[in-house]
C-alpha cells in the first residue's frame, strides 16, 4: 500500500492490484473508503443512492 494519489494522503491510500494485498483486505478498505464518503453525503444524496 502506498500514500493516495492526488488525495490526502493522511486518510487515503493506494493499492496495487498485483496480489500482494489479500482479496479481503482490498474489499475492507473499499468498503471502509465507501461508508467514509457517504457518510458525508446530504441525507437527500443518500435516499437518492438508495433509490427512495
């Protein structure tokens, strides 16, 4: 894993998809990044993701 790429690189980092990271781990992270962003989100952003 190396610092993010045009992001700040104190909370986001880069992966390299060559297998050295575990499938699991790769899904965590995106996961963890996910419910970082949405959380964010207005409430009327996340009904619209959702589809209310």
């Amino acid at each position: 894993m190396l610092p993010g790429y045009y992001m700040n690189k104190q909370h986001w980092i880069s992966v390299r998809l060559d297998g050295a990271v575990p499938q699991e781990e790769v899904v965590r992270l995106c996961k963890s990044g996910y419910a970082l962003i949405f959380a964010k989100l207005t409430k009327k952003m996340q009904k619209e993701i959702f589809g209310e």
